[in-house]
C-alpha cells in the first residue's frame, strides 16, 4: 500500500505540472507558479514546520483536506497509525480525483491551440 500511495502521488504531481504547463504564459513564469504552490502546500501541510499542521486543522480544518501535499502525506500517516484503511482509502481516493481533476484541466486548455505549421 505504500507503493500504491508513492505512485498515486507521484502521478498526482505529474498531472499537476501539466496541468500548469497548459497556460499559456512564459516558461520562466509556469516553473515559478508550480515552485510557489507547491512549496506553499508543502508548508501548510507540515513538511517545512512540525507545528503548522496542527495550526491549520485547528483554525481551518478544509484546507487539509484539499491541500494535495497534506493529503499524500496524510495517506503515510494514515497507514503507520490506523489499524483500519478507511481513512488510507479516503487519501487514495482523493489522489485519484485529483489526478483526474488536474489531467481534465489540462487536456481543456490545450485542447484549442493553434499551430502555424497546420
């Protein structure tokens, strides 16, 4: 299950950064926009700060559950702690939808470019 939740999330990453390559801006920019959310996910979700975890669950508990970094790292979590795999499932369930969701998006905004050599 480890490898499953490595994978999804790494997959996860993947259709994010197409997901942000479709726009239709500068290179230089994209790597900024992806470099910011990703960092910001990551400190909100615990990774740079032991206590920031905490801090957001208890004055906004949504945003860990949308914040795609605290949900792979929740997913982990959920597997060294719980005896059940309900909440691991809940985890993988939404790197799935999420995956779905970033694929989906990019695949709209490149869907009606034209090329000048077509």
């Amino acid at each position: 299950l480890v490898y499953l939740a490595a994978v999804l999330g790494g997959i996860m990453g993947i259709s994010m950064g197409f997901f942000v390559g479709s726009f239709r801006i500068k290179e230089g920019l994209k790597m900024s926009v992806v470099m910011a959310v990703s960092m910001t996910c990551c400190f909100f979700s615990g990774l740079m700060s032991n206590t920031m975890k905490g801090t957001v669950a208890e004055h906004c508990p949504i945003f860990n559950e949308i914040n795609p970094a605290a949900v792979i790292s929740d997913s982990f979590y959920c597997l060294n702690l719980y005896e059940d795999y309900r909440r691991f499932t809940v985890k993988i369930i939404s790197m799935a939808i999420y995956t779905v969701l970033f694929t989906l998006g990019g695949y709209v905004l490149t869907r009606r470019r034209k090329y000048a050599s077509l």
